[in-house]
C-alpha cells in the first residue's frame, strides 16, 4: 500500500447510483487517515476498501448536505463500538453545529469516544493536533456555508550522505549541524546548506460543491493532489451556477490555472450516463495527470518534486 494515497469511497452527488455510492474519501497519509464528507453508505464503503474506523485519525466535513454527511452517524457509532484508542479530530463549519450534534446522537448508543471538535468560524489555518502536516481552510460558494481544505506538509531538508563523508562528518556532530544550521569544522565553518538540499513538501486540496470563486484557487495553489467536483457539464453551466457546483471545464480551469500537479474529478450528477464528455471538458482546460474517479478507486500521490 502506498504510503500517501486518496481511497475513493463514493463519486455520486446528490442522489448514488447503482455504480457511485455517496461521497466518501480517505486521504492516507503515513500513520494519518483522514476522512472526507462521509456521505450515506460510508461505513460499508470503508469495509469494502478494507479500511478500519481504527485507521481513522481526522473527519473534515465540508458541509451538511446529506450527500455529504449523513454517513457520519454511522461513523461515529462503529468508533465508538470498536472502541477506537486514539483521538479523533472532527472539522465542520460551526453554522452546522446541530447538524454535527444531531448525526453524531442520531440513535442511542453507548459512548466510549468523544472527538476532539473543531468547528470551523472562517478561512485561515486549523489546529492540527500531533499532525506532521498543516491544515487550512477557505469558504467556498455554495448555498450554504461550506469549506475547503488544503493540507500542506512542511519543507525538509534532506542531508546528503556523500558529502558528510567528503567532510569527515559523522555521528554527533551530525546532529548538531541539523539543530544549529552551522558549526566550526577543522578550522572553518561547515554550514547545513552546504550538506543537504530543502525538498518541498508535499500538499493536498480538497474542494466540494462550490461555484467558481478566489477560494478554489486559493486551496488548489500548487499542490500534488487536487480533488474537487465536476458534478455538471458546460451545456448545464447556468444550472451549475444556480445550485452551486462547478461543470468538469470549470474544475479543469481551476487545476490549470492554481498548477495543480494532478487533478482527480469527482462528485458526478446521476444525469449522465457515461463520464466520456466530463474528461473531454476537462482536457481541454488541464493538461497534467487527470484521474475520473471510480468508487474503491486507489490513487497514489504523486512522486516528490
């Protein structure tokens, strides 16, 4: 299994299909599991893509429309049933509250887990307990209040063996010249740039139900992974735009112009029997990697710059 993958759960949009489960997705990241817009029929989807609610380490609903969380119930009572050891962290826009509160004490059940709740207020960066990444989030257009998420691991440097070697450089000293940036060296300095290269981290975006606006932009801006919602077509642009979505062009648009490195189309409306024009669309706007996600879809990130 790849160490940092997305786990497709569901691709429907407002009503699945007997092909699209509700939405759902997984992005695997090392030891973090964080699941997105848990629509109905995740729990189910999650066995079948043989993740655990122990796996889980973060739920980010973006907003409450059903398609979107009302598989949070479920959710919530398996990890509670399994007991799940660890903290979980739940993000939400905060004008949903009782929605939050109503799906989590949808049914009795006995509690054993509460989540660490981080009710979103507007954009800006999110507390990320124990996380090795940063989390932020932007408003989208939507006829309720929804939220993006963008998750952006930090530059690091990586030190180059051969030339340690070169310098006579080892143990301690080693991590001295890590912690200090620089350290006296047989009668001179021996600065940390000179032994290693910063790699860029790597970053993930994740936009659902939005109409165009600076937000998706902001969230896409250069990162590995864009996942976002091509629910309509352009022959439906004005119905689009009426319920809030974004057509597959306008999402290919958006990669495009942010330098998303690949993008993953998702959030599909029942109205179309085939995905054929979705990808023709978005092709023409985007010329990098292009996924069409599939329900149990499993897709790797891409390689490090």
């Amino acid at each position: 299994m790849s160490q940092r993958e997305l786990v497709v759960l569901g691709t429907a949009s407002q009503v699945p299909t007997a092909r699209r489960n509700h939405n759902g997705y997984v992005l695997r990241w090392g030891r973090e599991a964080v699941l997105f817009d848990p629509g109905e029929g995740t729990q189910r989807q999650m066995i079948h893509a043989g993740i655990s609610v122990t796996d889980l380490t973060r739920i980010a609903i973006t907003h409450f429309h059903g398609d979107h969380s009302l598989g949070l119930a479920g959710v919530m009572q398996r990890i509670n049933l399994d007991r799940v050891p660890h903290p979980i962290d739940a993000y939400y826009p905060a004008s949903g509250q009782r929605f939050f509160d109503n799906l989590r004490d949808a049914t009795a059940y006995h509690r054993t887990v509460e989540p660490r709740s981080h009710p979103i207020t507007g954009p800006g960066e999110l507390p990320a307990p124990d996380a090795p990444f940063r989390i932020a989030t932007a408003r989208l257009d939507h006829p309720v209040e929804a939220f993006g998420y963008r998750i952006t691991e930090p530059d690091y440097r990586t030190i180059h063996p051969e030339r340690l070697a070169e310098l006579g450089l080892q143990g301690p000293l080693v991590g001295r010249l890590q912690h200090e940036g620089e350290i006296p060296w047989r009668g001179g300095t021996v600065t940390l740039e000179e032994v290693s290269t910063v790699r860029r981290g790597q970053s993930f975006a994740f936009v659902m139900d939005t109409r165009l606006c600076p937000a998706a932009y902001e969230l896409a801006a250069g990162v590995d992974m864009l996942v976002i919602e091509a629910t309509f077509l352009d022959a439906d642009a004005e119905l689009a735009a009426e319920h809030g979505h974004l057509t597959a062009s306008q999402a290919g648009r958006i990669a495009a112009a942010a330098g998303a490195r690949t993008l993953v189309l998702t959030h599909f409306s029942q109205r179309y029997r085939t995905l054929d024009a979705h990808s023709a669309e978005a092709r023409r706007e985007f010329g990098g990697d292009m996924v069409l996600a599939s329900d149990l879809d499993r897709i790797p990130f891409p390689s490090r710059r």
